[in-house]
C-alpha cells in the first residue's frame, strides 16, 4: 500500500537519520515539520486535497525518535556483516559467528565481539583469540548506526535514497562513525510529530 512505503528522512543538514512510513512523512509534510526532498509518482487524496508521497523527506524542526537499540542476536551480526566472512571475506559458505576473544579468554556477547565467520575459518580459528589463531579481521566490527541500519536492516527502497546513503566511494565510512544506533522498525512507527 502506498501509505505504507518507506520514506527516507533527512535532518536540516541532509544527513539520513531514519525510515518512516508515507503516511507520517505525509503528515510531517503537511504540518509544517519536513518537505519533500525527492518525490515519488504516487499521490494520495484526502477529502479536500492530494499529496504527492514523498521518497525522501526533510525535517525543519526536532523530531523526537525514542532511543531503541537494536536485540543482538545471531542473525543481526550476520546481517550487520552482509552474511560475508570477517576473516576470508568469503560470501558463499555457510556462515556461523564467531567470538573474535573466545570465551574461554573472558569474551562476550556483543556486538564488537561477535563476528561473521564461515565455518571453514571458523574451525581454524578454533578456541583462540587472533593474535594465536594467526588471523586478522577485515574490519572492526561495531555496533550498527543509523545508516547501516538504514542499509544492512531496511534496505534500499528508491534509487533515489542513494546520494543521501553515501553509496559508493564514501561507503567504507558506515563502519567508521561510532554514533548510537538509535532504530528499530519498532521506534519507527513511533516518531512523534508533536
Ligand atoms: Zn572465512
């Protein structure tokens, strides 16, 4: 439904903080709080007017999104690393994670300690941490931000999101910024447009 679409928003900078859906683009729009930065062909009609459904959107005024963390789980990790290996950089092999500091050294759950691992590097890897095990990661896993939940979670909804994702030559910095991941699908539905 086209209500239901994915709306990129941008903040006063045009720096991407969250998806919302359509509608409260739509409604962001019509109060006063964001315009339409890129349009889709949809419009939707109210009794008295239409509105083109926006793509993406930009916010003039603060717009709150309640702080809400992303579960660590199994799957997410291998999502956060695009199911590719950490050590081999291999895509294609059936993916397990791994703790980079094994247990047995005092490692933990979470999301710096946690990669995606083929099962083949894995089994070599074994119970030791890296420096005994020989092997590297190929980049320092983190916790998601915002865009790489906007990119590894929602997904690409419109070409259009692009330029505002830094897609391309700028890529390598998702994994550089430390900012909080703020999002959930869940938070999502509930940004407030009071
Ligand atoms: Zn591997």
């Amino acid at each position: 439904m086209v209500l239901n679409r994915q709306v990129l928003v941008l903040n006063q900078a045009y720096e991407p903080i969250l998806v919302c859906s359509a509608k409260r683009a739509i409604v962001l729009v019509f109060l006063g709080k964001a315009e339409v930065v890129e349009k889709t062909q949809f419009q939707v009609r109210s009794v008295t007017r239409y509105f083109i459904v926006p793509s993406v959107v930009r916010i003039f005024l603060y717009v709150h999104v309640p702080a809400k963390k992303i579960v660590l789980t199994k799957k997410n990790i291998l999502k956060r690393d695009r199911y590719t290996c950490q050590y081999c950089g291999d895509g294609r092999r059936r993916m397990t994670v791994d703790h980079v500091i094994p247990r047995a050294y005092g490692g933990i759950d979470t999301w710096d300690n946690l990669v995606c691992a083929c099962t083949k590097c894995n089994n070599i890897k074994g119970n030791r941490p890296l420096d005994k095990a020989g092997m590297k990661l190929l980049r320092k896993p983190r916790q998601p931000n915002h865009l790489t939940f906007i990119h590894h979670f929602v997904g690409i909804h419109d070409r259009c999101w692009k330029p505002y994702l830094f897609i391309g030559d700028r890529s390598v910095q998702w994994w550089e910024t430390s900012d909080t991941f703020r999002l959930s699908p869940h938070s999502v539905q509930r940004i407030s447009s009071h």
